[in-house]
C-alpha cells in the first residue's frame, strides 16, 4: 500500500514513538512487553517492518483485530507516525520473562520449528525484518498458539500463503509443540 511504502521510507523517530505509545501501555505495557496470558503480543524488540506491515494491515483491513481497530482507525496515526512508533519498539529491550508454553513436547516442537519455520523465521526465531518476517524467539506461548492457528485455518486474512501451505496439515499437537517450542527460545537479540 501507498501508506506501508510511505512509513517504510523514512526512519522512525523513537523519542516521537515513545509518546504515541502512551495510549497502547494498557493492554501492551510500557515496555512492550505485552501479557503473558498471549491476549497482547510482546512488540518489544520486533522487527519496524513487521510492525508497520501489521499495524496498516489491520487498520486497511487486510488483518483482522477488532481489540486494535480503534487504536489505529480513531487516533488517526500518519505513516510517518506508525514509522516513529515502530522504532520505538523495536529499540525496546526484549522483556526477560514471558509466557511460556508447557515445555511437554520440545523435541517434536524443535523438530518442526528446525524443518518448516527457520528458513523464514530463522534459526533462532529472529525473523527477516526486509521480508516482514517477524521474530518469535520469546514471543508468549499463547499469542504464538492463537495466531498459528489462525493462520492455518485461513482465519488471519493476511497470512503469509507460504506459512498457510506450510502448517495446513499440522494437528493441534503439532501447532501447541512448535508454539511451545518457540516460547522457550531466548530473545534473539
């Protein structure tokens, strides 16, 4: 979109950032660091393109968020602004904790991860920023879990179609392991 192009060319001012993320530490907390419940994703250290793409992606409504619509629809933010606020995330430290899945299928996680997620999302979940990959190293296990699965089921209208293809087949097991998986890799950064 004309907007995502807009916000990608310029570099994001984080002090600029910081005070336009004043109206979302409610539910994303001052640090980024979202809940661990997974009801809010850890922003904090993620990839500016990711977040551009997915905050103008839910308010074109190519993504659907209803929780976030408001936020980004009302508070009429300009590119140039959702470009400050992205930076400003993505300078945040990554939280030390977050919410972990149950560490009960690891290795079935691990193997999945290590054959259907790294080549995009990296050998230690750090993501692709230039591809819009996002980082899912120590995202909460919840969130991860609830995105996959929409994802998979055709649910989140702006899924990769790589990803969509890729976990199709996967069973609920299969997507609670590679969440879990994913929840347990330390910050990549």
């Amino acid at each position: 979109s004309d907007e995502q192009k807009a916000a990608l060319a310029v570099k994001g001012d984080p002090a600029r950032g910081e005070a336009l993320f004043e109206p979302c530490v409610g539910c994303h907390r001052k640090d980024g660091s979202g809940r661990t419940s997974g009801a809010y994703p850890r922003l904090s250290g993620q990839h500016s393109t990711v977040l551009v793409k997915q905050v103008l992606d839910i308010r074109s409504g190519r993504r659907s968020n209803p929780r976030m619509e408001p936020f980004i629809t009302d508070h009429g933010l300009t590119p140039y602004e959702v470009a400050d606020l992205a930076a400003f995330l993505q300078a945040l430290p990554v939280a030390a904790t977050n919410g972990k899945g149950p560490g009960t299928a690891l290795a079935h996680g691990r193997q999945l991860y290590e054959r259907d997620c790294a080549d995009c999302h990296g050998a230690r979940g750090e993501g692709q920023a230039q591809r819009f990959y996002p980082s899912v190293a120590a995202q909460h296990y919840r969130y991860l879990l609830r995105e996959a699965q929409m994802i998979r089921d055709g649910d989140r209208r702006n899924g990769n179609p790589d990803m969509i293809r890729v976990i199709k087949g996967y069973a609920q097991a299969d997507l609670e392991a590679v969440a879990d998986y994913m929840s347990q890799m330390p910050p990549a950064r």
